[in-house]
C-alpha cells in the first residue's frame, strides 16, 4: 500500500514541479521539488525493504525466549 501510495504521491508531486514551472511560480515550484525528492527516498527505501523479503515472525510453536537476568557471563558459556 504503502509503494502505491508514494507512486501516487511522486506523479502529483511531478506534475505540480511541471505546471508550477510552466507558469512561472519559482517558489511552489522549488516546493514541489522538494517533495519528489522526498518521494523517491521514500521510494527507494520501500523497494530496498522489498527487497530483503520477509523477516521471521515466531508462531505460537516456538515458546518465548529466556529471559535476561543480569550479570555478564563469559562467552561460550
């Protein structure tokens, strides 16, 4: 939701950048600008986590870790 959302977002954000140009407004169109490039941040960031697939979630099989109750102890110990 969160990729069509952005796509969404980049082609007003473009548009405004193109019309807002157009007709002279430097300081909308500097705004709009700034905004596609928060868009593809944005962007990029969704398809990195894409990318990197999905993380393991435990079920209600795997029992709760053992908690920690304070102290240092040594490694591979």
């Amino acid at each position: 939701m969160r990729l069509w959302l952005s796509l969404w977002g980049l082609a007003w954000a473009v548009f405004g950048l193109t019309a807002f140009t157009l007709t002279g407004r430097p300081g909308w169109a500097a705004a709009c600008g700034v905004l596609v490039v928060l868009v593809l941040v944005d962007l990029a960031v969704i398809v990195h986590r894409i990318h990197q697939g999905p993380h393991f979630q435990p079920g209600r099989s795997v029992p709760p870790y053992e908690p920690d109750h304070g102290g240092r102890r040594p490694y591979g110990h």
